[in-house]
C-alpha cells in the first residue's frame, strides 16, 4: 500500500505474489545497480519482487500532509556499529521469521540463472 503525503490525495493498493531476492544473488546485485547505483546500505537484507495481479485506489482523504526532511541516520549508525558479522547475527536471531510467522528464507542460498 501507497499512501501520497504530498500533492492530491490518494491510496493505492497493489496485490500480487512477492519473491524474495537475496542479498548475495546476482539478480539483487543487477538490480541494485541499476535502480539503486549499486551500492546497498550495510544493513539492507534482501529485496521483495512482486508481481502484480490487481491494482486499487481509493481517496486517501483521510492521509495527512507530511514534508520530507532528511533520512533518518539511525539504521546507517547502527549497522556500522554492529559490523557485517554482528549483522548477519541479528539478522540470525530476529529476522528468519516474518511478523506474521512466515520464514524470510533470508539464510538461504540465492538462485542463480542459468
């Protein structure tokens, strides 16, 4: 779900299956890239590709106005504190199940094409 904080009001809801892109596969390093420069921040898991099968919208009049800032520099501190092995333990201890109790697969070995 998108909500605009900015500009005319608006939701959109987008529905479709979601494929995990590891970290360590190649597709992730391609898209990022691409998309992104190629540099992942030092905390970044894993991208979610989905693939859309319904879009709605709906007013979002009842979305408040927000003004951008800045990015927030806690998750950057943070990972630069923990360092990539105290991470990959974090990511070991809370991060292999989703909120809703589905695995991440997050330790998993990425698919390569062929």
């Amino acid at each position: 779900m998108f909500c605009a904080v900015e500009g005319p009001p608006l939701i959109l809801r987008l529905y479709g299956q979601g494929r995990v892109i590891h970290r360590e596969s190649e597709e992730y390093a391609a898209l990022l890239a691409e998309q992104f420069g190629g540099e992942a921040p030092l905390g970044a898991r894993q991208m979610v590709r989905l693939d859309i099968e319904l879009v709605q919208s709906s007013c979002g009049y009842g979305v408040p106005l927000f003004d951008y800032r800045e990015e927030r520099p806690q998750m950057d501190s943070w990972a630069r504190a923990k360092g990539v092995d105290g991470i990959e333990d974090y990511w070991r201890e809370k991060n292999q199940v989703s909120q809703d109790g589905f695995p991440t697969g997050l330790f998993e070995a990425p698919v390569t094409s062929a």
